[in-house]
C-alpha cells in the first residue's frame, strides 16, 4: 500500500506492540515528509529500538500498518559497540564487501573503485581502504557504516544511535555529513537517539516515546531544556 500524500515517505499506523503485558505502543501513528531529518527520542525501554525493527521489517508481531512511498529505498545504520566480541580484524574494504550482500543483496561491490566512491562521500580517501574497520575512531567507522548505507543508493537512511561511540568534535562532523547527505542528495534520514541535546538542531521534526505512545514535537520545543524528561512540559501533541 502507498503513502496517499506525495510528500510523506513514512506511514505509521496504530502500531500496537506487546511482549506479554508490557505494551510497548498503543495505537502509535506519526508520518514522515520525504526529505527531513526526523529524531527518535525517548528515555531507556521506551521502544526505539522496537520501533525501528518495526519500521524495518525486522518484528513481524504487531498490529497496525506501515506504509511506505513507492518508490524508497531503505538503508540501516546499526548501532555499533566497542564491546562487540565478534570483532573480525578485516580491513574497510573486507568489511564493506562483505556486509553489503547480507544488508542489501548487493554481491557486485568487489570493484575496489565503487567503495572508493562511497567512502569519498562521506570523507574519507582511498587510503582507508586497507585500515582495520575496528583500529578506527568511533567518528571514522561512523562513516564506513553509512559509506556502505550508501551503496543501496538509499532515499531513506535510518541510523540507531549513530554517536554512540563518537567524540565531541566527531559528532558535530558527523551532523554535517548527514546535513549534507540530506541537502545535496535529498535523502530523508531518521536518527534513533536517547540524546536530545545532540539533535535537537539538526531535526526538522523529533517523535518523543512516551507512555506506548509517539508525540509528534518541534525541536523549538526542546531548546527551553535539556532533559528529556521536560519534553511533556512543552507543547507536544499526541
């Protein structure tokens, strides 16, 4: 089923989600205009995380309706940890190739000369393609992760807490880069995020998960504080 408005690229519908009798949303809906950089905020358990496997496809067991545009093109930004014990020691080059068939079914990236143009999207040269993935900063590995989103030539990016293991100044270089994906390449993007803070000024629009539902809020409403705990003071409408 398509989006009925041109502009909304998201559709989300009376999402209702249980694990037993911890309901996680109640009739939930919000939309999407194609095009925005949208923030996903709320405190720990409040179901990001279970929200984005919906949106993605990934939970199959809810009730409810997720309508997208046509024609999007999905891409995921996963969240990284520095505790993951599976770490291999391959290089970005290794690391793309051989995770872009298992996200995107892409098993024509052997071409040394497409990554490099993904990763000079993002900012980073050619000489990065030997470096172990995992001997980077947070901010660099970062961008490896949406270099290969990129791959999938996505109109639609959806990043879970992408500075979870990023440096201040990498952060806000980070923000720039995805300013930049959204403006120069109109690229909708949603973050996942527990941090007001840090995206409150890139948004054109935050959902807040409260109470299993979603509130639809303008980041102006969260410059009078910096706790998410204020955003039910200010003038966020289910």
């Amino acid at each position: 089923m398509d989006a009925k408005t041109n502009n909304i690229i998201l559709q989300v519908n009376n999402i209702y989600k249980a694990f037993g009798k911890n309901v996680v949303f109640k009739n939930a809906s919000f939309s999407v205009v194609a095009g925005d950089i949208v923030g996903i905020i709320g405190p720990n358990g409040s179901g990001k995380s279970t929200l984005a496997n919906i949106i993605l496809g990934f939970d199959s067991e809810y009730q409810g309706e997720i309508v997208f545009n046509n024609d999007v093109r999905i891409a995921y930004v996963p969240q990284f940890s520095n505790s993951d014990k599976y770490m291999l020691p391959l290089s970005v080059y290794e690391f793309i190739r051989s995770t872009a068939n298992a996200y995107y079914g892409l098993k024509d990236v052997m071409n040394k000369s497409v990554i490099i143009k993904v990763l000079q999207h993002v900012g980073l040269d050619k000489k990065y393609l030997e470096q172990n993935v995992y001997s980077l900063s947070g901010g660099e590995r970062q961008r490896v992760f949406i270099a290969r989103a990129l791959l999938n030539n996505p109109n639609f990016i959806l990043l879970d807490e992408p500075l979870a293991s990023v440096d201040y100044m990498s952060r806000n270089e980070l923000y720039s880069l995805l300013q930049h994906l959204n403006q120069t390449h109109n690229i909708t993007i949603m973050i996942i995020s527990h941090d007001i803070d840090s995206i409150v000024n890139v948004c054109d629009s935050i959902f807040y998960l409260d109470k299993a539902s979603v509130k639809d809020c303008k980041p102006k409403d969260f410059l009078k504080g910096s706790k998410t705990t204020q955003a039910l003071k200010y003038n966020c409408k289910i």
